[in-house]
C-alpha cells in the first residue's frame, strides 16, 4: 500500500507539470477571442499553427525523429495524456483492489453477497481511490479541452464546410464536461449527475472519434489520411462495440463482463485520443501579439485572414 501511495504522488507530480506547460497557453487562447485585429501596427492575440517543414523560425520547437525527419514537440500532447490518464485509472482500480472495495477483474464471476462489480465508477467511489480519480479526471478534462481546441484550429483552414469541424470540437468539449462530472460527483454521493457525465463522457467521446475519423480521411493532411483515417475507424468501431456490448450486458445483469468491456472502452478512447499525434507532429502552435487598434475582428475572421497570409496558419 506505501509503494501505491507514492506511485500515486509521483504520477500526479508529473501530470501536474504538464498540465502547467499549457496553462499559460490556453489563457492566452481564451483572451484571443475577445481581441483580434487586422492592421500590422495594432496589437493582436490569436493562435497560429504552423507546418513544420519550410519554416525556419519552427527549429528551436522541433525534434528530429527516427527517420531524419524533424517533427514538432507539439506531438507529445496527445501521447502524454492518453499515457498519464490510462495510468491514473489503473492506479484507481489497483488501489480500489488493495483496500477491498472491488473485485479484481481477473475474477471468472461474481458471487452473490460479495464485493462489488469492478467498474470504472464504483474503483474511484470511496477514498483514497475517489480521491486519486478525481484528480485524474480533472487533469484528463482540462487535456481534452485542449486537444479539441487545437484540433480545431489545425483543421479549420483545410475545411471547405466548417460544420463537421465545429460539430468535433463541440464533441469533444461535451465529453470534457462530462469528465468533470464524473471525477467530482462520485456515483454513491450523487448518481444522477455521475450518470449524466458518463453519457456525456462516452457518448460524446465515441460521435467525436467517428467525426475526427472522416475529417482525417476527407483532408488528408499531409497525404496521411489513410494510414491514420483507418486505424481510427477500426478504433470509433471498437469504441461503438463496446458500448452496445456494455448496455447488453449492463441489461442482463452480467457485471463482471459489462465491467471489463467498460475498461476496454476507456482504454480504446484514449488511444483514439492519442493518435492525434500524428497530425500534430507536422505543425506548432503559438500566440501571436501585436499592437492593438480600434478596428476589430471577429476570432472567426482573425483566423480567416491569418490562413489568407499562410495557408496552415490560423
């Protein structure tokens, strides 16, 4: 139990640090659009992402990958938090396990009278396990708020009809307030909103996974879209199995099954998550500012003018 605590605090430690590496980022997002502005000699504030190859300036954010090819740090994102989120959760289930809240999946069934069903939910119910849970969720929701958000902005100048890009990051900004709820309102304490985050969380997840799926297959960036359109299509399916799979199951009151497609499922959408890296491995993301005007623009039309200047800038 002493080497779970302190793996616990070295995890959290380290999730910490990431997640302060992007604060100051997305505070600086967030104030871009309320100001941004047209002339050269006003000050402005929106973000800009940038393909790596051709851009002399990008070299002090770029790493050089097993290829030769030099690729944006910017790629780390998604890998560490499909990485630090699916560690959270297990250190959740394994401590749930030690203090005999749960019964460990590798159980063929569950007795009746016996300790509770492994889910996702009741691992993280009761502390010190709720406690470790909520602040993975907290972590995971801010993450995906930045993912959706630069996922946006990547994707927004190559789009023709904006609404599938739109429909995406809704998608994914739905399913981070529904991790919210799952990490603060346990399901012993409060079920119906702990409900209502897990569909917002999975439902949300899995429409996002398909519309990110054929957004990658329809702009093919950078001649990719194959290689990773179907990797992600074989994921949004196994991600929509598990789900019908799980209500199935949930249905006919076979938990120990329903729990572990439940893990599955967690563990698919993070990967799917994760294989945003892909993308942004060709492109680096900044704030850029300068002098400020009376004349103003929209965040829409900042956006637009920047992608006029450079067609991968927005």
């Amino acid at each position: 139990m002493h080497f779970l605590s302190c793996l616990v605090v070295m995890i959290l430690f380290l999730g910490k640090g990431v997640v302060l590496n992007f604060c100051l980022f997305v505070l600086e997002a967030i104030l871009a659009m309320f100001s941004s502005v047209n002339s050269p000699s006003s000050r402005r504030c929106t973000i800009s992402g940038r393909q790596e190859e051709g851009d002399p300036s990008a070299a002090a954010c770029r790493d050089k990958g097993m290829d030769g090819k030099k690729y944006s740090m910017w790629m780390f994102l998604p890998l560490v938090f499909a990485v630090f989120t699916s560690a959270g959760l297990w250190i959740v289930y394994f401590i749930a396990v030690e203090d005999n809240k749960i019964i460990p999946l590798n159980v063929p069934d569950r007795t009746p009278g016996s300790k509770r069903p492994p889910y996702i939910s009741i691992a993280g119910d009761a502390p010190p396990a709720s406690c470790v849970f909520s602040q993975v969720m907290n972590m995971a929701a801010f993450l995906v708020l930045v993912l959706a958000i630069l996922r946006f902005i990547q994707l927004k100048p190559k789009v023709l009809n904006p609404w599938l890009n739109v429909s995406s990051l809704v998608a994914l900004c739905s399913a981070s307030f529904g991790m919210t709820l799952l990490g603060n309102f346990q399901i012993s304490s409060d079920e119906e909103i702990h409900l209502v985050g897990t569909a917002l969380t999975f439902g949300f997840g899995t429409l996002a996974c398909w519309i990110q799926s054929a957004l990658t297959l329809k702009i093919n960036l950078k001649n990719e879209g194959r290689k990773v359109g179907i990797p992600r299509i074989a994921l949004s399916a196994s991600i929509t199995l598990c789900m019908v799979l799980y209500f199935i199951l949930m249905a006919q009151g076979i938990h120990m099954h329903a729990s572990r497609i439940q893990w599955g499922l967690a563990m698919c959408l993070l990967c799917f998550y994760g294989t945003f890296a892909a993308e942004f491995r060709h492109y680096r993301f900044e704030i850029i500012c300068s002098e400020y005007q009376e004349n103003f623009l929209s965040f829409s039309e900042s956006l637009s003018e920047a992608s006029e200047y450079q067609t991968d800038q927005v």
